[in-house]
C-alpha cells in the first residue's frame, strides 16, 4: 500500500529538508579563515601532497645536472655566459645557476619538509597507541573470512578442559611464530587472537623519519660546507688557506678561517694514452696525480695518489681529480735581458688532442703592458685550411704560438681579473691576424723577439734536453670539498632503506583459532577454526594458516583419542 503525499510528510522528521526541492538553498557552512587555515594544513600534511612534493623536487633537481652551478663549477658558469650571452642572463635570472639555493627550489625543498613532520607525528602517536591495544576480539563467524579451516574433534570426557587447553597450546604456537596473542574465552567457546606485522608499519614510519633526517642533514650541513677549486702545476705546493684557491664557496656558516691545516705538493701526474695507428688511439687510459701531504700537527709527510672518481681524503676534506692540461714555462725578458715574467702558465685544453690556450700578461718591466694569447700543441699538426692543431695528445712535436697585444690589462683600477682570459677590446695586435707580423712559433727552449724590440720571450725546456717528454710541465685541476653533513646523509639514507624494505617486505596479518562444543554433533565433539585476514596484499597467509591448524591438531592430538576430522573449507 502506497501512502498519500500528507502521510509521507507526516512520517518524515521534522527537521527534515527535501534536497531536491531546496537545492538552490541548501550550501554548506561558512569555512571561515580558521576552517580554510584547517584544511589547507590536511592537504599539506596529507601523503599523497608529500610524495607530489618529493617528486617535484626530484624534477627541480634535474637542472642542476644540466647546468653548471656556481657553487661547483664557477668557471663553467662563467664559459657559459660567455658562449651564450643571450641566453645566459635569463636562465641566472631564473636562479638555474645557482638552483639549489634558489629560492623555488628552497620552497619545495621546506614545504616537503613540513608536509613530511605533519604526516609522521600524527601516524607516530597513532601505531604507539596501536602498539599498546591488544588483538581485536575474535569475530563471531570466522567462516566468513576466506582463509577459513575447520576441523571437528573428539573432546573426551571433558570438553572443556580439552578446549581450553587446545587454546593455550595455540596460544604458544602463535607466540613462538612472532604474533601478539590474546585470549577471548567466553561461554561456550574458547578462542585466541593473535596478531603480527606492527613492523611494517613501524618501517614505513622509520621510512619516512630517516627522509626528514636526510633533508636536515643536508640543510644543516650545506652551512658548514665549503667547496673550492685549485689548479696546480708539477713541483708547485697548495696550502689549504683562503688565499691559496683558485675560487671558494663556503656555506653560510664559513667565514674561512677555520680551515683543515695541511699542504699538499703535485710531484708528477701522469697519463697513459692508447699508442697511435691502434684502436682508440690518442685516448687516455688512466690518470694519477702523485701528491705528498703535509700536515703540521703532526709534522709527517705522506705520498698519495689522487685519480677519477677515487678522491683521497685529508682530514674531513676529500679531494677530487676534476681535469688536467700542460703548463708550459714562459720566460718574458726586457730589451736589457731582465726578466719580467716566467713562470709555468696552465693552458687549458680545447679539444680531446689536448689544443690548448693559455694567457700570459705582463703588466711592468717593458714599454707597455702587454697580453700573450698562446696556442700550446702537444704534438703539431694542420688542418686542411693551413692552421695548426695537434694530431696527438702526449708529447711528440710540442709547440707553442703567441698573438702579442700591447695595452692596458684593466687590472690597474684594483678589479680582479681571470688569468685565463683577455679583453682585447681596448688593446693593439701587434702579431697574427691582420697586422702583416706573423704569430711567434716556439719549440722548447727556443726564443723569440717581441715587436719593437721590447725583449724576448722563451718557452723553456724543463727537460733540459734529456727528456723531450717532459719538456712541458703538466697540471691538475682540483677540487676540494669539505661537507660535515654527508656522512649523516648515509646513514639517514641507509636508514631510509631499511625502513623501505621492511615497509615492503613483512606482511600484516590477523589469524585466530576457536574451540567451540559441536552443537550438531555427538556429544563431546569439538569444532576448531582457523582464520587469517591480511592487511593488504599476502600470498603466504593461506599456507600460514595451513601450517599453524596441521601444527595445532598434531600437538593437540596428544590429548585425546586420535580424532576423527572432517575438513570444510
């Protein structure tokens, strides 16, 4: 029977709302600027936002490897803006320069951060109360499970006694297998709860701990980090102070004089090329920089020996083999014979053949400051069009080629200048290109007049003619690094990993066993279930289950007559 509209009315609360005919009135309440404050802090703290996050910042991290950063490479940087100047401010402007302390970056880096502390304190306080609370109770029809066994035995004179203590054998078994165990006994049935796998979710907490722990090592330690470069020449020393780098960045929190006290000396370096006219001819085998380290609390000496991707470590500096060129010495005399420059000037490889430039400049001694831009082959050879370039990287036909500017250096007004590079803007050639005097060409220990007869200029032979390999010194491109946090970002990271795998790896499962009187059966009988249910994916709980009620039935067999089983699953 249908009721009337009026009787419907009449049976409805009377509070009641009909949506559809009040859609248009019906809103929800007002959030108000705390509610939007409350719900913008669950959506941040919520886990699907920390993993968007963590892989955002994966994403914002892959520039750095695709761009040079100051922090590292200042004279990438530097050779970057000079081969795409247009290009070159807009990418600094967007800080990819300098990304991973730009200011984008920083905001997912700290947002990840609080997204991560919001998700684990709440899930830390909740898995302690949960740590504490014992099995649930066992449910009242473990048939409904589908991990589901169930067996009938005979209970003897004395049901109940066998049942209960076939409850407490389980109760043993499943506590020797790892499992929290509680007894639910009641009239008329007796049973057991048991319960493992805490681990996993303890895992996925540690997990996620040891993830803020690596942020904070890593924000922490990048103020007490310094990193610097230094090219060093065969026979030369570093001393490891401010003064003696070739560039230095240090963290927020180095100011540069609590240093690691050390010296270290390049003795020889050396490089094994692949022989000509053989496969891969010309390509280098093997580098090794040959050092001694001196430290002065200890006044000892050690021979080392730095090479790619095995740097040697100093105290809490590691050292690492960025590169390598020749340093041919350059002596530069006045008209009267003195000497105004010599010295062992790195030149810097253009090309896998080991071409290299280098700058000499000059800037008192003769009539005017003057800038050599040289061109240094190990072994001389020419392209099809006439111009020089070396065949081979060791040293066979070394030479070295100078263009002479005369003019200001700019290094009067007191501004620092590279000494591998030369503005020539607003200086003279006086050699090479278009000025109708041919380029200067030196072999070892040859010399050469300068123009207007200002002097000469030498390349030396450090060899002294006994050894033409080594007529031209070589030179290693360090890197020094010192980084007090990445020690503890291994262990937070080993950490992490731990915590994964057993996140992973160890199943959450619930298992019970019952002893209830056989209500259809000869009196005496016993019913025994077996149950599991698992918390997310297990496929090795229903062989557990298998194990555990063949286990329990032999150990109980022992108690009563040998039963008679009829198995339902």
């Amino acid at each position: 029977m249908s009721l009337s509209r009026s009787d419907a009315d009449r049976s409805r609360p009377a509070d009641h709302i009909d949506q559809a005919a009040t859609a248009e009135t019906v809103a929800g309440p007002p959030l108000g600027p705390v509610g939007w404050v409350r719900w913008g802090w669950r959506q941040l703290t919520s886990m699907r936002t920390a993993i968007v996050l963590l892989l955002l910042l994966a994403l914002a991290a892959v520039p750095g490897s695709v761009f040079p950063q100051r922090s590292a490479d200042p004279n990438g940087v530097a050779q970057w803006f000079r081969d795409n100047p247009d290009v070159a401010p807009v990418l600094d402007w967007f800080q990819l320069f300098d990304l991973y302390s730009s200011s984008w970056f920083s905001a997912i880096y700290l947002l990840l951060f609080i997204s991560l502390i919001g998700c684990v304190i709440p899930r830390t306080r909740h898995h302690l109360k949960a740590l504490r609370a014992a099995p649930p109770r066992t449910p009242a029809r473990l048939s409904r499970l589908d991990n589901h066994r169930q067996d009938t035995v005979d209970g003897g004179e004395d049901p109940d006694a066998v049942a209960s203590r076939a409850v407490e054998i389980a109760t043993e078994q499943l506590r020797s297998r790892g499992y929290r165990v509680k007894r639910y006994d009641a009239r008329g049935s007796w049973s057991v709860s048991a319960e493992r796998g805490y681990a996993r979710e303890t895992g996925n907490l540690i997990f996620h701990g040891a993830l803020i722990g690596v942020l904070v090592a890593v924000l922490v330690g990048s103020g007490f980090t310094y990193t610097g470069q230094r090219v060093i020449v065969e026979g030369t020393t570093f001393v490891n102070a401010l003064s003696d780098y070739s560039s230095f960045n240090p963290g927020r929190f180095i100011d540069g004089t609590g240093l690691t006290p050390y010296s270290m000396t390049l003795d020889t370096f050396g490089v094994e090329y692949q022989p000509p006219r053989s496969a891969g001819a010309g390509q280098a085998g093997d580098f090794a920089a040959a050092v001694t380290i001196r430290t002065p609390a200890t006044d000892e000496t050690r021979a080392e020996t730095v090479r790619v991707n095995a740097p040697l470590t100093v105290g809490n500096d590691r050292i690492f083999l960025l590169g390598n060129g020749y340093a041919p010495t350059i002596t530069v005399r006045n008209g009267d014979g003195d000497v105004v420059y010599s010295d062992s000037q790195p030149f810097l490889p253009q090309d896998s053949m080991m071409t290299s430039l280098g700058i000499i400049k000059v800037p008192d001694g003769l009539p005017e400051q003057i800038g050599l831009v040289g061109f240094f082959y190990p072994t001389q050879g020419a392209l099809p069009t006439g111009a020089y370039t070396s065949i081979y990287p060791d040293l066979f036909n070394p030479v070295v080629t100078f263009n002479v500017f005369s003019g200001s250096l700019g290094i009067d007004d007191g501004t620092p200048r590279s000494v591998y590079t030369l503005d020539t803007s607003g200086m003279a050639q006086l050699t090479g290109g278009d000025t109708g005097s041919d380029s200067i060409e030196l072999n070892p220990g040859q010399t050469a007049d300068l123009p207007n007869g200002w002097g000469t200029v030498t390349f030396e032979d450090a060899s002294a003619g006994t050894d033409p390999l080594a007529a031209v010194k070589r030179f290693a491109s360090l890197q020094i690094q010192h980084d007090p946090g990445a020690t503890w970002v291994l262990v937070f990271a080993v950490i992490a990993t731990l915590g994964l795998m057993a996140g992973l790896f160890i199943p959450r499962r619930r298992v019970w066993v019952k002893v209830t009187p056989e209500p259809l059966g000869e009196a005496g009988t016993l019913r025994v279930e077996y149950a599991g249910l698992a918390r997310g994916e297990d496929p090795q709980l229903d062989p557990a289950v298998s194990q555990l009620r063949d286990a329990h039935l032999t150990a109980i067999g022992n108690l009563i007559p040998p039963p008679t089983r009829e198995e339902n699953t």
